[in-house]
C-alpha cells in the first residue's frame, strides 16, 4: 500500500506511490459510499454475499452465451475471482486463467471473510494510468475522498476497472461516459436510484483531466517516511495547513525570486504543532523549495533579546520600568551598536525591548551571563549552534550570533508563553507536552516578558490583534523573523534565501510581522487573551520602585567614545555634476556621531531639521564648496567638493575649450 500522512482528523496530506509509481492508498469497505458499493455489486457480483468464492450460475449462463454467440457476452467472474486475478497479476482471458483464479478465489473465500475480500477489491481495482484501488480513483478523478459520491460518480469508478485504459476519462471521455451510464441504467432498473437521480447522473460531466494528489506539510511527511506503506498520524489541522501554504506562497512570490519562507503554528498548552511549512513551494527549485526551513539553523538576529530580559527579571536586577542609558558602551573590545547607529539615551527597559535596543540587551546579557543564556536555551529543548572555533559563547550571542532553527526559536517562545514552563512541540499524537525538569523562566518573569511584547505596536497593514510579539532580523539582512503568541496559540515566521545570500533591505519588522499578524487572523477562532500575572506582580512606575530597581548601571561596561560624524555623502574631493534648472537641489547625509547635527556650507548655516541625518540644499551656481556638519558633542567634519552644472549651448562664448565664468556647467 502506498504510505500516507494524515493530519488530526484522519484527512490525507500526503500520500506517496508504492515501488512501481503505481498510487495504491489503503481504505476500508467502511470509508466508502454505501451508494458505490451496491452499484458494484448490481453490475459485477450481485450474489456476493452468498456464493464461496465462484457463481456457478454466471459462469454456466457466460459459457452458454459464448458457445451461442462464438463471441464473450457477458462475464462470469465473481467478484473474489476478480481479486485473484489481481493478487497473481495473471491473464483473465484464457481457460487455464480461469482454472486459477477459481482455486485461488475458493481458497480465498476459505481464509477471509467478505468484507475483507471487498476490501482486497476496494484496494486494488484498476481505474487507469498508474491508479489502483477506488480511494486513489476518487481523489485521482474527482479531487476527494470516496466516503461521498454522487451516483455519477459512483457509476463512473465501476466502469472503469472493466476497461481501465480505453475509458480513461482524460483520453477517452466519451467511451468513458458510455460506461458509466450503462453502470447507471442496470443501477434504475435495480432500484438503487430513482428517475430523476438517474437523469441529473446522467447529465452530469466526466471529469477530462486528473487531479493531484494532496502534497500539504512535504517536508515534515519526508521525516515522517518510513517506506514500509505505514500510516502516519499527525497533529496538525489539515484545512489550516491548507489556508497557511497559500498564504505563505502568495507572500514568498511577491517579495522577490529566490526568497522563501517557513511557518510553525503549535498549541503552547499541550505543544501539538498544528501547522508546519517549510518552504514557499516544495517543488520550486529556483527557491530551493525541498530545504526545510523550519529545522535549518539560522542567525536569530534579535529573537533572543526577551530571553535576556527575562533572565535579567528573574534575577531580581531589573523590572520592566527600570531605566537604563542607551549610549556609546564598550564591553572589554566588544562595542555593540544599535540598528540604527543611533543613540536613545536614557529609557526604560520596557521601551528598550520593544524598540529592540541592541547597547541595553547586551548590557544585560553581561550581567545574567552568556552561559546562562545557552543553559536556558537548552533546558527548553532548543539546539544552539555556536560558530566553528568560535570558543566559549561570548555577549555577541545575544544578537544572533548563533545559530538557531525555527523550530528552536517558536519551542522558547511557547515556553514563555506557558509561564515559563519548557514545553516539547511535536506534530506526532503522544510525543508532544509539557516537557520535563527545571523551568525556563520563573513565571513572574514570563509574564513580565510577554506583558513588554504585547505593548509593541502591530504592523501597520495588520489587523488590530493583542499578541505578545518580536521581530528580528539577521546580520547582513539574510533572515527576517517574527514570532508571536496570544493565550492559545504560538507562531513563528522565517523569511529569506535558502542559500543564506543576503536580502537587502528584509527587515523582520516589514516582511515577517504582517505575515505573522495574518498567520493569526487564518487561524480560524478568537484571539484568546493572554493571562492575567501569576500572582503579586511588582507593577510600579520608575519612581516608585526600590532604589535598586530604578536604575540599571552595567557592572564591567565602560562608557565607549561616541564615534564622531562623518560625512557620508558627497565625499571630500567629489566633483559633483547637478541637475539642469533653479531648483537643483543636492542631498548631504552624515553617518555616526549624535544628533541634533548642525550643517553650515561655506560658514552659512542651513534650515535642517537637526535630528534627520540627512539635509537637502540647493546650491547657488558652480565652483567649489566646504560642507561642514557639527553634532550634539560638538564633533565637527569637513569635505570640500567642486560642483559642475551642464554645459549650456546657447551662448557662443561658452562652445570652446576655454569658457569664462559667466558659463553654466
């Protein structure tokens, strides 16, 4: 039998072909239309249930017409002989075929009874092409599942065994449609449809084309594959298995050739993965669609900064409202930098975690302990992976530089959202629950966690929806991350190139957060709200707090010199050729240094705005000119340009090699 992969409710998800390509699912007399099986009987064995194995009856009346006729009219075999002919794989025609299969159906009928031997039929009847048994003849020819049929369609996979390749509906519709409807008039002239089923099944369509083969969750059905024609369980929703590859397509598509994108949904409370993609599109090659993304160790970028917070909270060093200074810092010759090469300046950690501060994570991680981190990491059931010869894990792994699966990733965050209790996510009945030993987080600081992630605002395409979430993106922009929980539900999202080429530009906060906001809105129910706090919870303003909690000062981090501005565009000694017209304007930018920045060209101040880094100025006509930039520490930086305008035509004067000044370049 081919082997299968069902999900929850025993719906099919993938299914695969047995050793010769031939599609042979397994299915039980119980799984099929009752309407089927009596047409069956009408037309091929209407004494099934009481003959052993052979109808002597039909088989002296077929001789009889033969000898009369010098030609088969009718056939004799009874349905258990139509089985032994298919468990030898012989002829059927000859009188030695017959001598056969009639020892063989006799010593059948001795060993099984006849739901069994229907059942032998059900699985392995010819219905074309590489398609044997009715339950892959349904889903072949009719897209679903054989429990259903119309008397149409019932009438159609009783043909087709007799004559499996010249009534292919695909290529011979019409010999097919003669077929069936002669399967329906003995069905009327039976009692087993009345007239007007009998009209509206004849008027019905013979499908002229097959139909796939469901192939929802590939990847997790390939770990899943055992080739020994075994069904699989599984505990995911098949119909939002469905909904999510769709959406998760469509989305891969619009970003861009070559990017992909994986998606994990998992009940948090009993950790039943409910939903697992792995990919934009399993067959896509240019994609690298047959890599499973879900399991493939990644950069998390920022995913690990509510960890660290919560390390720090459960340690009793800092509280959400606890402020801290956003500055320059230098950890021994580490000096992180923000995402935005940006300083904030003092804010609350609260606001440091939902704005995703690089300088205040690490800060913290220095004092809880990169080794700290890891041990949590692996207590919830994840599998860091730290850079070949990278030695013992050092602060940097706080902002990813490490690898991680997003399996990993959505395991630690239903781990927060259960109150930090690990949790084992599985999409196999049995396997998944509440996982065993210490916790991740005390449940105090769980809460703590997800109360600063539900405040961060959603996207601004999203539908408004109170999730506790984190967005994360990876050095040189290869992953984008978002990953999300409410009260019931946890959902991870990973976008980028399976090849891990850069993406320029991916962002987690702008391709992954609307995937996962929708994600949720698929899911088919409520949001389910997150839990109230645990128990007394320490919910006070800064000022109110104990002294030590207002203020969180690194222990071995020292204040790091503010690098000074540079200006970033044009570069000193550029010649500059502007636009034609009055409004030619030029855009100055700076990089490093802190803001409010001061621009002057020539000594002139300019009418900035003093927090932008960039300015816009337009100049007054050609020759050279010193563009000067002061920031907040009062840094200063210099570059002189030379700017040139287009050649003008209409003067004379201005055509040769040499060109007075009253010439426009």
């Amino acid at each position: 039998m081919s082997e299968t992969v069902v999900d929850r409710e025993g719906r099919l998800l993938r299914a695969y072909t047995v050793e010769n390509g031939t599609w042979r699912l397994p299915v039980t007399p119980r799984a099929v239309d009752p309407g089927y099986v009596a047409q069956l009987l009408a037309w091929e064995d209407r004494r099934f249930a009481r003959h052993r194995g052979v109808d002597w009856l039909a088989l002296v009346r077929a001789s009889g017409q033969a000898l009369a006729q010098g030609r088969i009219v009718s056939g004799g075999s009874t349905l258990t002989m139509q089985v032994a002919r298919l468990l030898e794989h012989g002829p059927s025609g000859s009188l030695p075929a017959k001598i056969r299969q009639i020892r063989l159906a006799l010593a059948l009928e001795r060993r099984l009874d006849k739901q069994e031997i229907l059942a032998l039929y059900l699985a392995r009847a010819p219905f074309g092409g590489n398609v044997e048994g009715v339950r892959a003849a349904s889903l072949s020819w009719f897209g679903h599942e054989p429990a259903r049929l119309s008397p149409a369609e019932a009438a159609l996979l009783v043909a087709l065994p007799q004559a499996p390749e010249s009534r292919r509906p695909d290529r011979f519709p019409e010999a097919a449609r003669t077929a069936r409807d002669r399967v329906l008039a003995r069905a009327a002239a039976r009692g087993l449809i009345d007239a007007r089923s009998l009209a509206a099944a004849r008027a019905a369509p013979v499908p002229r084309a097959r139909i796939a083969f469901p192939m929802h969750a590939p990847h997790l059905a390939d770990r899943l594959r055992s080739r020994d024609g075994a069904r699989h369980a599984t505990t995911l929703d098949g119909a939002l298995q469905a909904r999510l590859e769709t959406l998760v397509s469509e989305r891969a598509r619009a970003l861009g050739p070559g990017l992909s994108a994986a998606l994990i949904v998992a009940d948090h409370a009993t950790g039943e993965i409910l939903a697992e993609i792995g990919s934009a599109d399993y067959l896509d090659t240019p994609r690298r669609g047959f890599v499973d993304m879900t399991r493939a160790p990644r950069s998390p970028g920022s995913l690990l900064k509510p960890l660290i917070y919560g390390l720090a909270f459960e340690a009793g060093i800092a509280h959400p409202e606890t402020l801290i200074d956003d500055a320059p810092m230098r950890f021994g010759s580490y000096e992180p930098q923000n995402f935005d090469r940006r300083f904030h300046g003092t804010v609350s950690l609260r606001t440091a975690l939902q704005m995703s501060l690089n300088i205040p994570a690490v800060a913290l991680l220095e004092a809880v302990g990169p080794a700290q981190l890891m041990a949590r990491m692996r207590r919830a059931g994840a599998q860091p992976v730290l850079p070949h010869g990278s030695g013992p894990p050092g602060l940097a792994i706080g902002l990813g530089g490490l690898g991680l699966s997003l399996s990993d990733l959505v395991t630690l965050y239903a781990g927060i959202a259960r109150g930090g209790t690990p949790v084992r996510l599985s999409a196999q009945p049995g396997e998944a629950g509440a996982a065993p030993g210490p916790r991740l987080l005390s449940a105090t600081a769980a809460w703590q966690v997800a109360d600063v992630l539900a405040g961060v605002a959603p996207p601004p395409v999203a539908a408004p929806r109170r999730i506790a979430y984190k967005t994360g993106t990876s050095y040189g922009s290869r992953d984008a991350w978002a990953i999300g929980f409410d009260g019931a539900h946890v959902i991870g999202v990973w976008i980028g190139r399976a090849d891990a080429a850069a993406v320029p530009g991916a962002l987690g906060a702008h391709e992954a957060a609307p995937l996962l906001f929708e994600a949720f809105g698929r899911l088919g129910a409520p949001a389910v709200a997150l839990p109230p706090p645990p128990g007394p919870v320490l919910t006070l303003a800064t000022a109110e707090l104990p002294p030590p909690l207002r203020r969180f000062r690194p222990r071995n981090a020292a204040l790091a010199p503010a690098p000074g501005p540079e200006i970033a565009y044009p570069p000193d000694g550029a010649r500059i050729l502007l636009a034609p017209g009055p409004d030619a304007a030029l855009l100055i930018r700076v990089r490093d240094g802190r803001p409010p920045y001061t621009w002057l060209v020539d000594g002139r101040p300019l009418d900035t705005r003093p927090f932008d880094r960039s300015a816009s100025w337009t100049p007054q006509g050609p020759g050279f000119v010193s563009i000067s930039v002061i920031d907040a520490a009062g840094a200063a930086t210099r570059a002189r340009v030379r700017l040139d305008m287009p050649v003008t035509q209409a003067d004379p004067a201005c055509a040769g090699a040499l060109r007075p000044a009253s010439c426009t370049r």
